[in-house]
C-alpha cells in the first residue's frame, strides 16, 4: 500500500492521510505534487511525504509521530520497556 501523509509539524497534526493500491503510484505522486503546489505560500510547516508499508497497522507502527502526541509515543514506550528498563 501506498500513503500519502500531510502533517503541519508546527501544529503537530495530521492534515491529510490517504491511501493508494500499490500500482497507484503514479496517482500518489501526482497528488502529493498538487497538494505541494497548492500549499506553495502557506504559513505552515507542511511535511508531506508518500510511504509504502504492508498496511496502515505497520505504518502507525512505524511512523507513529504522525498518528500519536509525543506524549502517547512516550508513554507506549515506556509501558513496552516494562519496570525493570534501563
């Protein structure tokens, strides 16, 4: 699968999440470029970006920084490191 992420890192908020087959590269990246262009100006701290992961599940996995507060990510972590973590 193919996601395209649109995420304003000052707000830290996901803007735009979607989703493509992955023989929809082309489209993907057709779309990511419009949105770029149509972002040209913007008082935001745009970060937009295509992934290719199995699925949504390992994506939120491993980009969780899209998906969750740093307070979120911090507290999974804290809480798969168990009481004894160094």
């Amino acid at each position: 699968m193919i996601f395209l992420v649109h995420y304003d890192r000052r707000a830290q908020q996901l803007l735009r999440f979607d989703q493509y087959e992955d023989g929809d590269f082309t489209r993907a990246e057709d779309d990511r470029l419009d949105l770029e262009l149509s972002l040209l100006g913007s008082d935001r701290e745009n970060e937009i970006v295509l992934f290719n992961a199995a699925d949504e599940a390992a994506l939120r996995v491993s980009h969780a920084r899209y998906f969750q507060s740093i307070e979120e990510i911090a507290l999974a972590t804290a809480r798969s490191q168990g009481p004894f973590a160094c």
